[in-house]
C-alpha cells in the first residue's frame, strides 16, 4: 500500500519565502500543491478562501489516481485480489486517521460523507435514543448551520428544547453563561472546536471538563481546528469529534466521526443497507459490529485512501510548524487590517487561528469580494454558514480571508494592496 502513500513531501530547505524561520520552507511546500502555480484572471492564484475548502497536494492527488488506475473495486466482499486490495487501502486509511486524532481503536472512526453527515448521524442515533421530551441541547452562538440545524430538527421531532451560549464582543465563548445554561435536562453539548466565520478556537477542554463532571457527552465539531492545530480526541476527553476531509487538503465526499466506543455501541444505527448488517431476513435484522454499522453502502473507498495521504502529508510537514506559519501569518495580516482605515475585524478572540473576518465602512462584502478576485485573490463573502455570528455582530455579511499551510506574507501583502483599490473604487 505504500505506493499510494504520500510521496512528495515538502520538508525543510534553503530558501524560505515570506516563512517564520524555524525551518518551514513555505516555498517548498508550495511546490506540492500544483493548482497554486495557475493564473486567475491573468494574475497569479492568491488562494485565502481556506476555511471553505483547502487546495489538495500531489500526493492527495496521486493516491486518487493511483487508487483508480491501480486497485478500484468494492470493499468488504470479494474474495478476489483486487477487492481485498482496495479493503486493506481503505482500512489502512482509517488506521491512519486512528492515528491523526488519537482515538484507541478503529472501532472508534467512522467514514462519513463529510463533518455535516457526522453530526446528523449522531443526531439521529444517539438523538434519537437519548434526546426527548423537556430534555436539552446546549449549543454556543458562534456554530456553522450544521452544528446549529440538525439539533434544531432533533428538538423540533422529540420535544426538547435547544439552549444557546452566547459570545463576547471578541467573538469568546462566555464560559460562565455556558456553565450556567448545562442544567439537569443538558443531554448533550455540542460546540465547534474553532470557528469558521470568527477564527474563534474554543477552551473545548475546559468545556469538556464542565460537562463531564454533570455526565454530559461532548462532541466537538472540528471542521476547522482539524487542519491547524494537532488533535488528540483521548486527551480532549470528548465523545464526539468530526472533521470534514476537503478542508484536511483531502478530497470532497469523505468525513470522519470520531465516536467514544461505549457510546457508539449503545447507538442505533444510522442508515440501513448493505455492510451495516449482520444478517438480514425480513422478520429482522441485525446489526454488524463497529465501525461498520453506521456505514450502510458503498464508502468513498477513494475518498478514505485520498484522505489518508492528506493526513501523512500533513503529518510528515508536521502540524505544529504548520500552526507556527499560519499564527505568524495571521499576526502580519491582522496588523495591516488594522492599519487600513474604514476596516473592523469581527472576531478578535484572544485564542484564534487563521481567520480574518472583516467590514470595510460603506463598503458591501460582496463589492470587496469580487473586486479582489480581479485581482486574483480569493476570499470569501457572505454569512460563512453562520447567520447568527453575523446577527451577533451586527452586519449582513463578512468578508473573511483565511489561511493554510501554503500561505505567505506575500499574499497578505497583495490582499492588502488589493482592500486599497477596493477603497479607492468606492471613495
Ligand atoms: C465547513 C464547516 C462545517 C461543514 O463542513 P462540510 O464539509 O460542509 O460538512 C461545519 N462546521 C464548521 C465549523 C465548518 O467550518
């Protein structure tokens, strides 16, 4: 199987662009994620559109190609070459995933479709058996649409009543009001690691530890702490993790939960179909063993082997170098917004990574956003999935550029050059 694994690896060189000393060599990384040598209308790519989906390395890509071109077939059932191939590929892929987050077993990982299928499954299963009449759901007032809607859906079918902890002026959990609102109907706590719209990283071991001593599960959604930060799901102590692959510069279709054992073997399943039994006649069913009762059909066998290499990419360049780089680019892109007049960040949160969110005076995002696109910067503008952060805020919309491990202070620097000429248009 090591021939899919990651092959190109960027490591520590010479030269170092726009880099935080420390030996991260960002042009070299840059080098491995062949879509960042295109043009965009005419001008180089400037890729800060990060937290809604990361550019993928040739490694990522090569193990697509490679799975295709060298092992496709289906899971869990031939007794043919190929297919047991692409089932050890695929259960060496949730190995490595095991291994990404630290979970004790495999048993423990979940292949989903991406973070929102995993918290519709744990809403649905673990929702569906605990979650009823007068219970409560506490959710925090920084959540994506997908940590927020299918908990909405879970109370709106059993009765139970969805509570929410409201956020400072910062864009911080208040962890007072959060203790407060965990009552004695709390069935399950669900807040994101690190918020999209804001940048926000949440004190989730704090939140964690609150819960536990009043016995309530945790999950966590780690849509955007997953590909910046290291994640030890053991250590956290949560039940719950989810992380959605295209944004762990693997590929689109693949997600991970991450579920405590005795949690999920308590569960009910979620979808039924084929894989997630044990056996079947039309009196009843039974349910197959973990993980693969809640994995009902054909996985995204390719998706799983491509997610696989994301992480052993991202692993051999090391997450805390990573981090290292974004917190340093996120330091000088912070500074020079706050320099530009008739800009406000929205999100200031002490602890924050890789997200800047920000208003330009009478200027609408979307004016912002699509003039820096001809520039060849790609930012995003809108709500993020978070109306209520916006609500909260006071403003319809942000514009919000966020950054990844291929980033430099170059890139900031023509964002800004390109904020100047948005100012300029509307003076
Ligand atoms: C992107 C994101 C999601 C949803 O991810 P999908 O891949 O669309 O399922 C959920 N929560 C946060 C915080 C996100 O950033």
């Amino acid at each position: 199987m090591t021939g899919l694994r990651a092959s190109r690896i960027g490591g520590p060189g010479p030269i170092e662009v726009g880099g935080t000393g420390a030996g991260y060599d960002v042009a070299r990384v840059r080098e491995d994620f062949p879509i960042l040598r295109r043009q965009v209308r005419g001008r180089p790519l400037v890729y800060l559109d990060n937290a809604a989906t990361t550019q993928k390395p040739q490694a990522v890509i090569d193990a697509l190609g490679g799975y295709y071109s060298g092992i496709n077939s289906n899971v869990h059932r031939g007794v043919h070459q190929l297919s047991e191939l692409a089932t050890e590929a695929f259960e060496a892929a949730r190995e490595t995933v095991r291994a990404y987050f630290n979970a004790s077993a495999v048993e423990e990982i979940i292949f989903t479709r991406n973070a929102t299928e995993g918290i519709n499954l744990v809403a649905a299963t673990f929702g569906r058996a605990n979650v009823g009449e007068g219970d409560e759901v506490l959710i925090s007032a920084m959540e994506h649409h997908s940590n927020i809607v299918p908990w909405q859906m879970l109370c709106e079918a059993s009765g139970a009543r969805l509570r929410v902890a409201p956020i400072d002026d910062r864009g911080e959990l208040i962890l007072e009001e959060f203790e407060r609102l965990l009552g004695p109907r709390t069935t399950l706590v669900a807040v994101s690691h690190m918020s999209n719209a804001l940048g926000t990283v949440n004190p989730v071991e704090e939140i964690v530890a609150i819960a536990s001593r009043r016995g309530v599960p945790v999950l966590l959604d780690g849509s955007q702490a997953a590909y910046h930060m290291p994640v030890d799901v053991q250590a956290l102590g949560c039940d719950f993790y989810v992380a959605t692959g295209h944004k762990l510069y693997g590929p689109t279709g693949i997600g991970v939960l991450y579920g405590r054992r005795a949690r999920l073997e308590a569960m009910p399943p979620y979808m039924g179909g084929g894989d997630m039994i044990a056996s079947v006649t039309f009196e009843k069913s039974t349910w197959n063993v973990l993980p693969y009762k809640f994995e009902a059909g054909t996985p995204n066998i390719a998706g799983a082997v491509g997610l696989a290499a994301a992480l052993d990419y991202v692993t051999a360049v090391g997450l805390d170098v990573i981090g290292a780089h974004e917190q340093d680019l996120l330091a000088y892109g912070t500074s020079a917004l706050e320099q530009m007049e008739g800009v406000r960040l929205i999100g200031t949160a002490r602890r924050k990574a890789s997200v800047l969110s920000f208003v330009m005076e009478g200027i609408h995002p979307h004016d912002i956003g699509t003039i820096v696109d001809r520039e060849g910067v790609a930012i995003r503008t809108g709500h993020h999935c978070a109306q209520p952060v916006m609500d909260r805020f006071g403003v319809p919309a942000t514009a919000r550029a966020s950054l990844a491990m291929y980033n430099t202070r170059e890139e900031i620097d023509t964002l800004v050059r390109a904020l100047e000429r948005v100012r300029d248009v509307f003076k």
